[in-house]
C-alpha cells in the first residue's frame, strides 16, 4: 500500500477526483493545506482523511514553512506527495527532499505559460489549445519531467472562465490516472521524460 498526501491550497476540486478514483493500492494519509479556511480541507475531514491545516503567515520563512511541511509529510510516511492547487513557491531543500516522488498538476501545456494567469495568457497569445500538464516536481518551478497532457480548444468566444472550465474537466481525468501510473510503478524519469509502460 502506497501512503499519499494531497497538498492543497482551496477547493481541492483535483483532490476530490483523486479520493474518488479510489486507486488500487494507494491510501490517502492525509491532506496538508496552507491555507486554514481551504474548503478542501472540510471535504476531506468530512470523508475520514486526516487533515493538516498549516498557516504559512504564521512562520517567519520560507524555509520555516517547508521545514514544517515537511515535517507534516513525514509523519504520515509520504511514498507520494501530489500537489493540488497548492499554491506555494517551494524551497530547493524542499522539492529535493521529495525529488521523484511529487507530483503537480499546472494548468497550461508546459513548457508554455508557467506561473499564474495561463489561460487568460493563452487566450491573448491567440492559442488555439490550452491544457493542464502533470509533471514531476524540480527546484524549477512548473519545469519538472513532464508526465501526461491534455489539449482542449481555445474557441472564439472563450474567456478566462469557460476555457478554465473546459481544461478543469480534464485535470479531473488526467491526475487520477498519473497517479494511479506511479502507485503502480509505471512511470519511469529519464532526464526531463518520463516513460509510462501501459
Ligand atoms: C487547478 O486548475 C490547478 O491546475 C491549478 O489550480 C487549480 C486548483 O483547483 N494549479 C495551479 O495553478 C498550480 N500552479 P482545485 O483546488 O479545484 O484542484
């Protein structure tokens, strides 16, 4: 059995979808947020997952908090730490301590538009697909080996709204799924590739 804790910053929509899947094989030990109000965190306690509320405004650093975070993660015995929404610059120590065992979901076909506003950039850069990407988690923020990707059309008429509603439905299917890959022990990082076996 493989030990996960969810990170989350809000919503935690993809948390949810990955609780649902009920993946074979994966136990969810926890969910940490940062922020205490998160609705996340309600849904997952609701549900029996333990839960973590970690307020960054309450240490003096960075590094403080992902000192803490850490200590979080590690007593729940983390096999994986997956990033949902979770909306933090994270340390070097921090994304080394974790290095082949955390994975994100960003909202954008990386390497295109990291950080934040990727669907209102693609929509003004004239791109007619935007998308979400899972990647393994680099010092680098939004850079690591990239595990799956989904396209969806940037339409006429879209805003920042519908196309973030369009690429949300697939995050739902695309992080469940990276997920399920990597309990199974089917992702395999080579550089900045990953190789799935199927
Ligand atoms: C998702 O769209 C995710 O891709 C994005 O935040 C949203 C969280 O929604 N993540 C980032 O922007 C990370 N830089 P959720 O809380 O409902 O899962």
């Amino acid at each position: 059995m493989k030990n996960i804790v969810i990170l989350i910053s809000g919503r935690g929509s993809n948390m949810q979808a990955i609780v649902d899947a009920g993946i074979p094989g994966a136990r969810i030990a926890a969910v940490i947020s940062n922020r205490p109000a998160a609705a996340g965190l309600a849904w997952a306690a609701e549900r029996g997952i333990a839960t973590v509320a970690l307020d960054h405004k309450q240490y003096p650093s960075r590094e403080a908090f992902d000192e803490a975070l850490a200590h979080a993660i590690d007593a729940h015995a983390a096999d994986l730490v997956v990033l949902a929404g979770f909306m933090r610059i994270l340390t070097p120590a921090f994304t080394q301590r974790y290095e082949g065992r955390m994975l994100n979901i960003h909202p954008s076909l990386l390497p295109a538009f990291p950080g934040l506003y990727t669907h209102q950039r693609a929509i003004e850069s004239g791109c007619k697909l935007a998308g979400c990407t899972v990647h393994f988690v680099t010092a680098e923020l939004d850079h690591g080996p990239i595990v799956s990707q989904a396209a969806v059309p940037i339409l006429d008429d879209d805003t920042e709204d519908t196309v973030s509603a369009r690429v949300l439905l697939e995050e739902h299917k695309l992080y469940p799924a990276a997920v399920r890959a990597f309990v199974e022990g089917r992702l395999q990082i080579d550089g900045l590739r990953v190789r799935e076996q199927r």
